[in-house]
C-alpha cells in the first residue's frame, strides 16, 4: 500500500523534461482541459505528475455516450507550468475547474480522479458540491498521511512533506519510477515516461499540498454526493490491511461504495482496464 509515497520518492530523482507540444484545448492559469464527445459530461482528472493521457484506455468509447471533459494540471505533460508551483495550487485547480463547468453550462458532471486527481475531485465535491453530480475517486485517500501511519497529522507530515518537495526540486537527473505503480513492463516503462516529462516545480508543490491536505474531517460532507471509492489491491497478502485501510478512511460516509480490484497496483486503469472499465460503467449508471 505504500505504492503512493514510493512513487513520490521516485520522482524526486527524475530528469527535468522539455516541452512538450501544444494540442488544440482550452488553456487556464493553472489546468487545460479538452472536451471530446456529446452527451452527459463527465470529467477526468489525472494524478500527480500524470498527463490526461492516463486515460486514452477508457476516453474514446466514453466520448461516444458522454461529453468527456479530460483535465491536465498544467507541467503535468511537460508543458509551461504556468501559474503552478506557488502556494496555494491545490485549491486554485479546484477553484479554475468549478469556474470552466460554471461559465460552460455544465451542470453536474460525473468526476472521477486517480490519485491526486482523487483529492481534487473530493476538494471540488467539499467546496463546490452544487457543481458535482457524482465522484469517483481511485485509489486515493482523503489524507495522504494515513499512509504513515493512522495517528499522523498534517503537522507530523509537514516536515517531511517540505524535505521532499526541495528534494524533487533539486536533485540530480538518472532514475525513473519504480515498478510497483503498475504489475506490468508496458505500464512501468508509460507510468516512468509521464513521470519523466513533469515539470518539476509544479510537481514537487502538488506533491506537499497532496501531503499536507487532510480531508478527513469532510468525508461526511464530500458524501453528499454519491462517492465511489476503487482501490488496488496487489496481492492477497496486502488485502486485509488495504480493505481496513480504505473502510477507516471512509467510514464517515456510510453509503460510500468501496470497489477493490485486485492484482492491480497503484495504476489500476493500466492494471487491470476491463475491471476498472466495468467499475466506471456501474458508476456512471448510478448503480
């Protein structure tokens, strides 16, 4: 289950990327977003220093049902990080998200979030919860710190939340991502690929705010809207302590749906794409 702290160790050492190319998509300060498709929206968020290609596997057969709106946090993808990598960049994605569903008429979307997308999704739900029709949040906690530990604190994590985040900024060029984000060699070498290309500024300042947010006191109110939860589950062995760990994380929304996949690592959608496939159908039917 420590798939996700390991997968921010990882980055700390990746080499800084270049540019990568423009695509035809309506840019913000802090996010760009593509919309493709006609129909009930539905929104993708990706996860820390992923670009909105971690989706090409569901995206184009849900376009043809649903108007997908696929988000990018700008550096994400190796593009001008643009105004992330200040303090305060978690919730100015969040607040630029609900501005574009706002000013673009569409009302209560479909969210689904993989990791710190996730914790995006459940910030928007917490602050804008008009502007959420539904939210799914995959393989992603309301605190990041429970990975610690269940008696951490923001204040236990700061520390060493800070250390990292000047750690990614500074260190040298070599090593890519481990390979426990995905349980296969196509999805380590594409999860390194993307990681590669970050911008490291606004990765390293995700990666703090991703630690020192602690959404846990909200759960309750996050699940006024219907909360689904997927989860890997690498092995047997992990499986009581990863179920123990998402069920205590979630406890306060009673109705929240728990959807594990198992033998999937960090990158389920890569893992295990028809099961994840079949859990995002079952949720956008509202079953």
């Amino acid at each position: 289950m420590k798939s996700l702290l390991l997968f921010a160790l990882a980055i700390l050492v990746l080499p800084v990327a270049g540019h990568a190319q423009s695509h035809a998509e309506t840019r913000l300060s802090h996010i760009s977003i593509q919309s493709i498709g006609e129909g009930d929206p539905v929104v993708l968020i990706p996860g820390l220093a992923s670009p909105r290609a971690v989706w090409d596997g569901i995206a184009p057969d849900l376009a043809r049902r649903h108007r997908v709106l696929l988000v990018q946090v700008n550096g994400f993808a190796g593009d001008d990080r643009g105004a992330n990598g200040a303090e305060g960049m978690l919730p100015a994605i969040v607040g630029e998200l609900a501005g574009y569903l706002r000013d673009n008429g569409i009302e209560r979307p479909a969210i689904v979030g993989h990791s710190l997308g996730g914790l995006l999704g459940m910030m928007l739900a917490k602050d804008h919860p008009e502007q959420v029709g539904r939210l799914m949040v995959v393989d992603a906690l309301p605190f990041f710190g429970m990975l610690m530990g269940p008696a951490s604190t923001v204040e236990t994590v700061r520390p060493m939340a800070a250390n990292m985040r000047d750690m990614m900024r500074n260190a040298p060029s070599g090593q890519s991502a481990p390979p426990n984000m995905s349980n296969n060699p196509a999805g380590q070498a594409q999860v390194a690929t993307w990681a590669n290309a970050a911008d490291r500024m606004a990765a390293s300042q995700a990666l703090y705010e991703d630690f020192v947010t602690d959404l846990r006191p909200d759960v309750a109110a996050i699940g006024r809207v219907p909360l689904t939860v997927v989860y890997a589950v690498p092995n047997a062995g992990m499986a009581e302590m990863v179920h123990g760990l998402y069920r205590a994380a979630y406890a306060d929304d009673t109705d929240a749906r728990l959807v594990p996949i198992e033998d999937s690592f960090h990158f389920v959608m890569l893992d295990q794409p028809a099961r994840f496939t079949a859990a995002l159908e079952t949720f956008l039917a509202g079953r």
